[in-house]
C-alpha cells in the first residue's frame, strides 16, 4: 500500500468512527457524536498504525494501554472497538442501554477499558500511574496514550499530570489534546490558541508538537516523532473542529452532548459518505517481556508491640507497611509531601524503587494509584485524612474504576491537638463510607493496625485506614486477630448497664470511662469498633439487646455519617437486610459538633465532648433515664 | 529618612519578625518558625511601605487583602499584627493555646484573617475571588496580596488560580512566592530553579519577578514595579533560606514544624540581634471610595409554576436565581462550565457583570466563592453534584473560613439516566451533611425550590441545594412556605400504618407508593424532607409514633450518611439532645447500594430499588412484620 491509499484508509476509517458515533447517539437518543467527531481522524490514525494492542491477550503486559480523558467522547471509542473487530456492529447500537456494557461514559465493565472517565480531567493523572508502572516497575517498553479534551485542561489536576510526568521524565506517556474550541456551553477560555497550550506545556517540561488534527500526515508524523522522544513525556496539541465532516454541526455552538434526529442522522451519514464497515488488525506488541521481578517474597513478619507500650497507630502503620513490602513485592507506596507524618517514609528508604513522591498533589496521588493497580501492583496511598478531601472525585471514581487502592489517613480528628481544625480530618470516615463497595478501618491500637495493614493489600475496592497522630496504648497482644468486618467487645459482663461503642483514639477515652464508672459502681460493655465499613452488626446487636438498648457511640468526627451514623446503620433494615427486632435503641451519639481550635489534644477532646469525662456523663444519663423510667 | 536608614528599619522588622517566629512556637512547643522566617524580609517591606490597610477600620472597602496562603507560617502573620500594633507581645505568646485566637493556622477567629488556611494550595485561589471582587464587583483600586510556599504549587489548584486570575487580568494580584526550597520532609521538586517557577507563571500569562528574597533593595523594587503592572496579575518569585539568619536552621533539613527548645531559642536569639519591639505605622488607604452600585434592588418577585406541569428543579433554582439576581444586587453567581445544564445561565445572561464563568475547575469555583464573600458578596456556585466533590477540601476550609457560601449541586442521583456513575451525585448529601454548620436542601418541586433558593441568600454558613435533572410534577402550590428546618406532610390520615419519607425525586415515588398502597388497602403517610440539615426531627418523631415506628426513608444517593442516615440521628440523642423516648423504631433505608450504569431513568430508579415498587414493597413487609408480630 503506498502513502496515498494509507491515508485514504485512514480517511475511510475515521469517517466510519464519525459515522458510528452519530449513529449510536442517534438509536441511544442522547450522547456526545460532535465530541466524538472532532479527534476521529487522530484516533483513525492511532488505531490502524500506532497503538499496540493484542486484542486476543488483554492480560499481555507488553500492550500499550489507551485512556479515554475525555471520557464523553466514548461513541468514539466504541466505533474504535467494532472497527477493530472485538464488538458487533449491534453491541454498538447498544449504547446507553440498561445492560449493555457500552455505558454514556466508559467504565471497566468493557475488558479493554482500564479505569472509568466521564469526570474530566482525570484520565491523564491515571496515564502517569500506568506510565510510571511501565517504566519503573514492569519496566517494558509500552506507551501510554491518552486522548484529551481541550475544556478539561482547565482542572488542575491535569497540571499536576504534566508536573509529574516530566519530573518522573515519562517518556513513554503520550497525550494528545483535542483543541476542537467549544466546551459544554460555548467557546474555551483558549480556543484554538494551541501555541498557549504548547507554552504551558513545555513550561512544564513535555515536549509539545501542534498540529493540525484532521491532517492525516501531520497526525502520522506527531505520533512517530512522539515515540522516539526519550527525555521526557509528549503532547499533541492538535486544533480540530467539533462535528468535523457534517455542515450543520462542524464549529458549530449548541451541539454539545446532543444527539442528531432520524432526519439529521440521515443527512449527516450520507455527507459522511454512508455506513462503513471496515474491520482493521490493530497491531500486536512486538515485545514479548515479563515484568522484571521486583524482589523474592519473604514470609510476612509483622511488628510487635508490648502491651501498655505508648505507640501511634501511625506509626505501626509505617511499620507494617515496611514488613508488607518484604512480603509482597507487588505493594507500591505512594505520598504525597508527608511521608515523615505518616510514616510512609520508612517504606520509601526500604524500597526506593516502590515508592512515588507525589509532592503535595492528592488529586494526582489517589490517580497514580489507580493507574499502578491498572497494572496489577497493590499501592498504599498516604497522606493526611484531612487532605484526601482534596482528592474525593478522584476517590469517587475510583470506585466506578473497581480499582483496588489502599488509601490512609493519619491525622484523624481534633486529637492532633494544637496544629488546629484545618489539618483535622474530621468528615474523612463520612466520604469515604459514601463510596460504593469501600472497606473503611479505624485501629485503636498498634497491634491492631498491624494486622489489619497486611488485610488491606488484597481486598478489593476502596479501602482506607484512618490512623492517629498521637501515641495511644498498646491494649492487644500481638497474636490476636483483627478480621475485617470484626469488632472486639474489650470489657463486658453480665451486669452491662449500657455499651460504649469507640474506635481509635475515643476507644481510650472509653477504656478510662470504663474504670471511672466501675468504682462508682455502673458497668459498661466497651467495643472497639475498629472495621467501620462493614461493621459487626451481630456484636451490636447482642450489645444493645444485653443493655437495654443502652448504646452510645463515640467519635473523633463530626456528628454526622461517622461511627455514629455506621451504628445506626446497623440497626436499620435495608432492602436486603432485616430490620432488628430486638427492644427500643435508646442511642446517644458523642461527636465533634462545634469547630474546633488549637489546644492539647486532651483538651480538645474535652472541648468536643468525646472523652471519658463526655462518656461518663452519657452513661450516667442513660442509666438514670432507665432508672427513671422503670421506677 | 534616607534610603540607607529605611533598609536598616526593615532589616531590624524582620529579624523581630523571625525572633518573634521562634519565640512564639517555643513557648507553644510546636509550630513553624523555619518556615516563618525565609519570607520575614519579604513581609517587613510589605508591612513598611506597601500594603495599604487601615487597622482601625477593617471593614473599611478601600483596604488591601493579604492572604497567608501558606498558612503554617502563622506566627510571622502573628508576628506581623504585633508589629503593627494590634495584639500584645503577651497575645503573640499564646499562639497554639486553648482559648487564644492565635491557632496553629490562621483562621477568621482573628479580626484582620479573612479566611482560613493551612490546607496548601487554597489561599492564592480565594485571593483570586477577592480580585474578581475589587476589580469588577467593588471598582477599588486596592491590591490583594498573598504569600505562597513553594511547595504548594505543586496543587492544581495553584494553576487554575494562576489561569484563572490571568484570563480575569487581575492587575490587581500580587502573588509572592517564598522558594526556600525545602518541604516537610526535603527538597522541593524544583528547589532553587525559581526560573522554572517564572517560566511556567509567564505560561500562564502573568507577570513573573525573579529576586533575592532577602535582599531589601530587590524587594522594593519587585512590590514596586508590581503595583505599576496593569495589565496581568504579578508574581514574585524570592529565593530564600528557610531558618535564614541562625545557622543551626538557616537552609538545613529536619527543621520543618519544629519548635527550638529553650536553649536552642537562647542562642538563635542572640543570633538574631536579641528581641525588639519594634511598632511601626501601617499605611491607610488614601482611596476614600465606596464600592460601586451593583443596581437597585427591585421587589422580589419569585417565579410560580402551575400545580401539575411537569419542571425540573434544576430549570426551577435557574428562574429563581434570576428572580433574586433583580431583588438581590449583591448576589453573584459562578459556575463551572455546565451553566446550561445548572441553568445558571440564565443570570448570566441577565446580569453578567455579576456572572464568573470559571471553565472546568471546581476548586477554583468555591475558592472564588469564598474570595467573593469576603467582600460580603453572596455567592452562588454551581456544577453537577457529582463533581463539587471535586471541591471537597475547599468546602471543609469554607467552614473553617466562616464563609458563607451558597452551592448547587444539580444531576442528583441515578435518575440522571443515561449518562452512567461518572455523573451520578450519589455522595453529596453524605459530604455536605458531615461539614460543620452546613445547611442541605433538596427539594422536590418548582415552586418549593423557588423558595428554598429565596432564603438561601442570607442564610449563613456552607449552604448546599441538591437539584434533579428530570422534570417532576408540580404538587404545590406557589403560596405555600418551606422554612428551612421544616418539611412537609404531604400524605396524612389517623389510620396511617407506616411513613414513607423522600426528598426529590423520591417523593415522587412515594407518591405513586401510596396510591397504589391505598389502592390495596394500606394507608401511608408520606413527609418531604426537603431540608435535609437542620432536619425536622418534631415532625419525624410525631410520625414515628403514629404509625408504630414503621419509617421507610427512600432516597437517590447512596446508603450512608445521607437522608437515611439524617432521619436516624433524629432519633438519637447527643450531649445536647435527648433520646427519642418513643417506641422501638423500625426504619428500613431504601438507598442506592450497587453501582449503576447507563438505562433510563425508571429504569436505574427501579434498578436500585428506590422507586415505587420497591417503597410498595417496603411497606408491605413491615406492615406484615407488624401483624407477625401482634398476632
């Protein structure tokens, strides 16, 4: 085939991409076809020549991974998968449909998508996750691709992409920008300004290539010039039109996220010059490597802690993470500027070539994670439980990813004392209970958090462990078991008056509480309710059925969706699970209310009503309400 | 006094700045006087001669901003206020203690602190919603200043600002950034390379100034020729030493967030040329101008929808917000790049010197918000639910900030439809509920939500509305009130069995619930929670004991933390509120719990099991566990 027939193919082929595009919309009645339409040529391109993909061995580690930034555009990538032969031209029509897997923005519910887009500005911090497994992990000589919209630029999430792509000197993450000028609802704050663009890029260490996007051999020679960079990553900025090849839509406003009518269809199609139903051999990878190994498994030999030993569940997790990584050699550590506060930095001396500063950038910690599992590696994710909110989109969709990422809160609650309410991670247990199918873990003790770091690295999901900045003590022995889902009942008897129900630092406040009311003659059950999400429903209900429906929950958080709000679950039905049927709650929940200031962390505890003084008053309350009541 | 005395009074300024840095935090034992003292040169010439503030009159509207967007560096801002003569040598040394204004980060608990900081990367964008304020709302020639570590600009949120505030031409923002090259724990990603600082800021379109950070003479120079720049937003890029002016600190390592003990304070002291006390004269303002009239405020008149018609309340907040927009001058709206699915664009259109569009960068959008509000502007912010969770550290800050803020999150829930998980808001009850002194309201019809969105102007703190894609019915009247902390009985009678409680779009499955129900035979009753937080527990508990605690709360979100978990804590006492003392409550929480894809919106509703079906089917089954039960 010579020059002149290859670019016809391509022609051919990115106008059959815009021709799907419009025609799932159309049967879907909603969807994005002029998104779809402005990059096809670049992705026609891409496809038939570039992109490395054995179609028949996802699994191959040696393809090239594409991601979709601009997840809207997904007709797009769709009309990529039938031309590429892996999904019937009916699979196509199937777009929107409750049960198909084509959903309105990709999700990895399709086998060749790898993370899930639709909140823009994301897709590019995931690449630098996959790119930095491809280079400093699997270390094989893939490419990571990634497709962006020129709107989504305007996050700043994709700045923290391109800081740490270049400062990770990626050279095998390749992003290409879809400057086709019209956002949501008009014109982009830069247009068709792609020398801005390619300013800002360079200013941020990538090498940047304009070109004009509906020009096949500008689009051929940006990609070849792109995979021989060797210093750095590669953008290119490519001004297209939105709607390209249709009159009534090409640079046009108002048709953003909209589908064309039978009749528009019609006429659109047949300008595209009708249906096409060319199927091309996307290429396979050449390379036919291994991931080199990154260290022999050595049997798990976790910390120990003597009992009554004063320790910071931080600082056991940074201990247990350092035994973890002995252990298993996929687990990968990342933090973003606070390693020496959560104690992640004892991994990262350890295991250098696991570890990823991601400098203060949440946003982009919580996607490296998830581009790093792409790739099969077991990443840890710390920072301050008060700065993950930074990252929560990131967090949300992760879980519409089905990523499984470790992510760690230390910092938790008004216990850090004088550094004050902004670095108080106070709504972190709220956030991260509202995310679909998350594990959420709160350890009270140093041998606790131990044995439950080394259940995190293979449980599926969005799993998080909130850890506490001062030094608690050690009240388990190290050989008990922490079973996620489990609680630990610490003191109980058969003349339980109420249940004290606790976790991390509030569980001490209870353990005093406890001794405070025994000499005054009242006994509590105590429970440690380190497993927040799931929670050991059973547990509590006996509690409160041996109690009298005496429960009061205490906790290091705002009132609202913590502990408190995972207690009460528990006591109510869903469609799936029964209401309890045992006797009326009478359930009082202790929890930071007011905003905190600067003080002793035993001050601050006092102040928000959640230590033992808080309980013990509670206590008293309920027993004395009982008392009242029967009398 | 020439020009020789004047660098010797500032040289003199910042070394009592730094020995006031490092007395502070020792007497606190914790703090940051490093951090403190690489910007005190930068801050005396600040002090001296070119910020313009009027200390005795801070609400006066011609006075300057400085931001303190790295916010650990509290006690040279303390410091600063005692140089200038507004707190106590005595008030300087209660920095970090119970009680004292002077927290560990800044906060508006001080009277001269606009907005909290201490989560990195916030100050410079709310400095940009400031210089919206002067530049366009208020017509003032003051200057916002705001001093920012060089760690923080790792932060996206540092480049939407910079973005931001170039695409605005904010001639009127000065941005100072301390390069002392080292974070929390080591070097910077760009250490001293102040050029790639400079390189990147010109990228953006803003005017970059390289200096000495401690030389006077370039520091002047920088402050003057910034004020002199009209046409783009200046940043001065100082190279500094952390610790700078004591040799057992200045540029070294393992210094951040560390007190010196008293030995160490002694000889760094002396160092420094031993305390001083110096007080010098802060310029005033010689404008002596009023904010410009944003027009005339005009009756309002809300829109009213006919009972019946079918209106999304998204389509609803956009009359409404209109309506305030001619009674309310003060009220501005911004959004981010979806104003046509928000329906903020109908205020723009009508009022657009009062409209931000701040393209796709949430964090950016509330950081305006709050920049706004300090300027008592009344900030509307709107996107889809889904992505102000890409906002949520700048929402938790807004509470720490005491801002007042108003934001609407629209796409609520899986009854979006099509679209798929990406752009469900699933998480946003959940999120809002769990910040401090928050208001959240979701209501379920037009007329309501024009009445909801009336009083959100004026109501304080972090206010949410939850708004919903789909058209719903009309079921009240225009003349009817929703007070916020109220709800609404929509179905009643004496014989009711059970309650079904719903908000938005729920509601109006609940409605269909019980047409059917009673069709069978089975009498409901049916409350609209419209006000989420406060939530009206009186009526919640009055329902609870008149259909035999039978509550069924069916809601669009996810199943913790969001009307569920609301109506639940209205049955649980805290320290200042008593238990529910009715009969034992048996509340079944229909509430999304799989993930959901793409399909129509009955169908996901059904999917999820929240629509009618499911509410017929909940009921039921407690109604027959009752008859179990007494029989």
């Amino acid at each position: 085939m010579n020059a002149q027939e290859q670019l016809h193919q391509w022609h051919e082929l990115a106008q059959q991409l815009r021709v799907d595009s419009i025609r799932a919309t159309t049967v879907a009645g909603s969807g994005h076809p002029t998104s779809s339409m402005s990059p096809a040529d670049l992705m026609a391109v891409l496809l038939s020549k570039y992109l490395r993909y054995d179609f028949d061995n996802l699994h191959n580690p040696n393809n090239d991974r594409f991601i979709l930034s601009k997840g809207h555009a997904a007709p797009l990538l769709y009309a990529m998968y039938k031309a590429a032969g892996v999904i019937s031209d009916e699979d196509l029509l199937s777009l929107r449909k409750l049960g198909s897997r084509l959903e309105g923005h990709p999700t990895p519910v399709i086998p060749w998508v790898d993370v899930a887009t639709g909140s823009l500005g994301q897709g590019l911090p995931i690449a630098v996750g996959i790119a930095l497994a491809g280079k400093y992990l699997d270390q094989l000589p893939y490419h990571v691709w990634t497709l962006l919209g020129d709107s989504e630029t305007s996050e700043g999430s994709i700045w923290e992409a391109f800081d740490r792509a270049s400062h990770y000197t990626l050279d095998n993450l390749i992003a290409i920008i879809d400057v086709n000028r019209l956002g949501q609802r008009g014109q982009t704050e830069l247009g068709w300004n792609t020398q801005a663009y390619a300013t800002r890029a360079r200013a941020f260490g990538w090498q940047a290539i304009e070109i004009d996007g509906h020009n096949l051999t500008e689009i051929e020679q940006a990609f070849s010039v792109a995979l021989t960079i060797n210093d750095r990553p590669t953008v290119i900025i490519a001004r297209t039109k939105k709607g390209k090849g249709v009159a009534a839509l090409e640079d046009l406003g108002g048709w953003h996220g909209k589908a064309l009518k039978a009749e528009q269809e019609k006429q659109a199609i047949a300008e595209l010059g009708g249906e096409r139903h060319i199927k091309i051999q996307v290429n396979k990878p050449e390379e036919q490597s291994q991931p080199v190994s990154l260290g022999k498994a050595q049997p798990l030999q976790l910390p120990a802690y003597d009992k009554g030993a004063k320790v910071a569940t931080r600082r056991a997790y940074g201990d247990a993470l350092l035994a973890l990584g002995a252990a298993q050699p996929d687990v990968v550590v990342l933090d973003a500027e606070v390693s020496n506060s959560t104690y992640a930095e004892d991994f990262a001396e350890a295991y250098p070539e696991r570890y990823f500063e991601m400098y203060i950038a949440e946003q982009q910690m919580v996607a490296a994670a998830v581009g790093l599992q792409v790739r099969k590696y077991k990443p840890f994710a710390s920072t301050f439980a008060a700065f993950l909110t930074r990252a929560y989109d990131f967090i949300r969709m992760a879980a519409v990813s089905r990523a499984n990422i470790k992510l760690v809160g230390s910092h938790a609650g008004v216990s850090i004392g004088q550094d004050g309410p902004s670095q108080m991670g106070l709504e972190d247990l709220a956030a991260f209970r509202a995310v679909c199918n998350s594990t959420v873990l709160y350890p009270s003790d140093a041998n606790q958090t131990a044995k439950i770091v080394a259940q995190m690295s293979d449980r599926p999901g969005v799993v998080y462990l909130r850890t506490t900045r001062e030094s608690t003590p050690v009240i388990y022995s190290s050989d008990e078991k922490f079973p996620i889902g489990g609680s630990k009942v610490v003191q109980s008897s058969d003349r339980d008056q109420a249940t004290v129900i606790g976790a991390g630092i509030t569980l001490h406040e209870a353990l005093k509480a406890y001794d405070r009311l025994k000499n005054e003659g009242i006994i509590i059950r105590v429970i440690d309710v380190y497993s927040v999400k799931p929670i050991d429903v059973q547990t509590l209900h006996q509690a409160a059925r041996d109690t009298k429906g005496n429960l009061i929950v205490v906790e290091d958080h705002w009132l609202e969706g913590g502990l408190g709000a995972a207690v009460l679950d528990a006591f109510a039905g869903t469609s799936n699970t029964p209401i309890y049927d045992g006797l009326q709650l009478r359930l009082i929940k202790l929890a930071v209310s007011d905003m905190p200031s600067s003080g002793t962390p035993e001050e601050l505890l006092h102040a928000a009503k959640i230590d033992a003084d808080a309980i013990v008053e509670a206590v008293k309350s309920q027993v004395k309400q009982l008392v009242g009541a029967s009398g």
